[in-house]
C-alpha cells in the first residue's frame, strides 16, 4: 500500500485498509504489507463475525454528498382518471380506513400496500373519509386520515411502493378517498 501524496491517512483509513489486507492471499514468497503507521497485524483489531466493521471514510465523512432525492410521485394519466370516473376501468381492491386511529390507520395502509404490490395489482382505493362535522373531541382535528394519507404515501418508506394518487371520483368516495397506482415489482409475473 502507498501512501496518499499531500495528506496521511487517517486512523480510519488505516484500519480500513490493513481490514481489507487481511482478507487476501498474498503471493508465494510475499507478506502481508504492513500499515504506514507502523502497526503490525496482530496490533489492529480483527473484525469477529457479528461485530460491526469498522466504518468506511466515506460513511465517516461528514462532507460526503447526501443520497439522490427519491424520484416524485407521478399523477395519474388523464386516460385513466377518465376511465375510473366513467366506471370503464374497475379497481383492484379497497381499503376502507373508517374508524381507526392514526397509528392503526397507518399500519392498515402500509401492509394493504405492499401486500398488493407482491399480488401485482396495479391500481387500488384508499377510502379516508371526510371527517363528519362536530365529531372532533378532545383537541383532535376534523379529518386527520384525510390530511395524513396523503402524507404518508409520499414518504420514503413507500415511495419503492407507490407511483401516485388522486382523489377519488365522486362515486368511489370523491375528496374522502384516493386512487392509488402502484409500483410494479421488478421481479414479479403477473
């Protein structure tokens, strides 16, 4: 191993390498070379399976660039909006939300999602509600699922999930449900 012109390695760097080092069969009649620091094998310490490997520079480095931002949502094409208002295109299935409370509500949502995605449906009915009037007690607002689902579709633990959604035409439920296309698996045949 030679060492960087213009800075030294860090400790890190050290330990990375002499790790990886460790991990080669070095050729007849050759050594394992030996860190720029002076320490021998014996003196940095081995990774055991089940503990943790030392961290990489790159997971160390505060500076390193953030990870690319998670592809937007889609809005459904025209065709189909028009489709599922006419009725000619039919759903493949519907959850109906009613009556639970945030977490359950959440938990619902998220395992309906990808239970569907591993079926291969394509496109699916949330149903939120709209929050009746006067039923908002003790400081809850008036149709929290309505405002969170939306939410928690565009987060990242179901953006590998969902493709996008829009409100619901008035037959299926208008502004108290969405449609919701979905993801195709990579692996998955229909």
């Amino acid at each position: 191993m030679r060492r960087r012109q213009g800075r030294p390695l860090t400790g890190e760097e050290i330990q990375l390498w002499s790790h990886v080092a460790r991990t080669v069969k070095p050729f007849s009649g050759r050594s394992l070379p030996v860190p720029p620091d002076g320490t021998t094998e014996s003196e940095v310490a081995p990774a055991l399976p089940g503990e943790a490997a030392p961290p990489s520079p790159r997971q160390a480095d505060p500076a390193s660039p953030p990870r690319p931002a998670l592809a937007p949502l889609v809005p459904l094409e025209r065709r189909t909006l028009t489709a599922l208002r006419r009725g000619t295109q039919s759903l493949e299935a519907v959850l109906d939300l009613h009556g639970l409370r945030q977490s359950q509500a959440h938990d619902h949502l998220r395992g309906f999602l990808l239970r569907e995605q591993q079926r291969g449906a394509r496109l699916v009915l949330v149903i939120t509600g709209k929050g009746a009037a006067g039923t908002a007690m003790d400081g809850d607002e008036r149709g929290v699922l309505k405002r969170m689902v939306p939410h928690w579709l565009r987060m990242a633990d179901l953006r590998p999930v969902v493709l996008g959604f829009e409100d619901a035409a008035h037959h299926h439920g208008g502004t108290g449900a969405m449609y919701v296309r979905l993801r195709r698996l990579k692996d998955h045949r229909p």
